[in-house]
C-alpha cells in the first residue's frame, strides 16, 4: 500500500475506499498470484501497481466515476481503466470471498415491496385543423 495511504487512520481510510484497511488488504492478497500468473506469461508492465489498480475499481464502484474520469486521474487511457476495473471485478468475484447474495437468498428477506404503476402512454387528442385558405386572405388583407 502506499505510503498516503498507509498513513490515513482507518476511519479515513474507509471514508476514502468505502472499505477498511484489512479488507483493502485480504483484497490485495487473493489479486496478487492471479497478477503474477499473469504476468508470468509475459506482455509489458503495468503503468499501476496493484494496489492502485484496486484504488481504480473501488473509485469506479463507490463513486460512480466514468472510465474516462478514471483514466485521467491515473494517467492512463480509457480502455485501459475498463481493463483494469473488470479484471479485478472479475478476480474478486470468482474468488468467492467478496459477493452479494444470489437471487434466491434476496427472495428470502422479509422485505416487502410495494409497486406502484404511472401510465404515461401517449394518447391522441383533437387539434384544430389549419384553415388555409382564411390565412391567405387575412395576409393579403393585411389583418392579422
């Protein structure tokens, strides 16, 4: 972690992330061997460390920034920050250590919902039909 953020209390650092610092870190352990299997396989170096590359999807999750809002923040390209941001989502999610309940496990709760419907369908209504021949004559007439 760097050196910023390792110096923020954990309150700060929650406020920041969204997480705590242990979190941050569990996180950090499960992307580290997928990082390095992947990069085993060769291709260039990351322009952002892990760790800040975790920072990118926490950002994208927690404060709904754009891809491009991201890329200009960490000075990389847009599709670069779509890369980074679905890996780790990706990593994290088979990962099975961080995931929202199933569709099942919702239906449980006791949470009723109450629906409400607006109809807003379009419906014709009766405009006065144009008398064109009346508008000529009131414009050669000058009246208006």
């Amino acid at each position: 972690m760097s050196s910023k953020l390792n110096a923020l209390s954990d309150e700060k650092f929650k406020r920041l992330t969204g997480i705590r610092k242990t979190t941050f870190k569990k996180m950090i352990e499960i992307l580290t061997p997928k990082h390095l299997i992947k990069k085993s396989r060769g291709g260039r170096k990351n322009k952002l460390s892990l760790e800040r590359q975790l920072l990118a999807t926490l950002e994208y999750l927690r404060e709904y920034r754009t891809y491009f809002h991201i890329a200009q923040s960490y000075g990389i390209s847009e599709s670069t920050a779509f890369k980074i941001i679905k890996w780790v989502e990706n990593i994290l999610a088979k990962s099975k250590e961080f995931s929202l309940p199933g569709k099942k496990e919702l239906q449980k709760s006791n949470t009723k919902f109450e629906v409400i419907l607006v109809d807003a369908t379009e419906t014709p209504c009766q405009k006065p039909k144009k008398n064109n021949a009346k508008i000529i004559l009131e414009k050669r007439k000058n009246i208006q």
